[in-house]
C-alpha cells in the first residue's frame, strides 16, 4: 500500500498541451518510492492518468542512465538530420535596488 507524501514536481512545460508526466514520492511499507504518472487531457473529463510507475532507489539510477542515452541520441540523429534545436531561453531576473 502507498500513500502519496505531498511530494509532487510540477511537470515541466511540454510542447503537447494534451499531454504530462508528474513525479512524485510516496511512502510504502517497504520505503519511499517515485511514482510517474503520465496523463493525457480529454476534452469534459480534464487530466486523465493513463499509466503510473513505481520505482525504487536502484531503478531511478537505471532509469535516468537510460534516458540520458535516449536523449543524447535522438538529439544527435535530429543534428544529422539537419534539424534545429531551440536556444535556450533566459529569463531575466528582477533587479535589487
């Protein structure tokens, strides 16, 4: 049994609108997990969770190795192929007086 610890990331902006995963922590019996959740909006029902992962702290690392991967080659293969990337935006910070 899990009970979700108010832990939750807000989910980065994504170019599909209709689409999100959150990140969250929660607490079992057998420790603290992170929980993903993807959803996808439905027009009259709003944010609909379509599936949710539970992963431990080993998993997270195999995880995020496996994304870094990910990412690194699609990237390249969009490079190869002549696309674009988006510059990084800056945002500008308020000025002290």
């Amino acid at each position: 049994m899990f009970s979700s610890n108010n832990a939750t990331l807000q989910p980065q902006q994504s170019p599909c609108e209709d689409r999100k995963v959150e990140v969250s922590i929660a607490s079992g019996d057998d420790g603290e997990h992170a929980v993903l959740r993807y959803s996808t909006w439905t027009e009259g029902l709003g944010w609909c969770s379509q599936k949710t992962i539970r992963l431990d702290g080993e998993q997270l690392d195999d995880i995020h190795r496996a994304l870094t991967v990910a990412r690194h080659r699609i990237k390249r293969h969009r490079a190869e192929a002549g696309e674009t990337s988006e510059p990084g935006k800056v945002i500008q910070m308020p000025t002290l007086a």
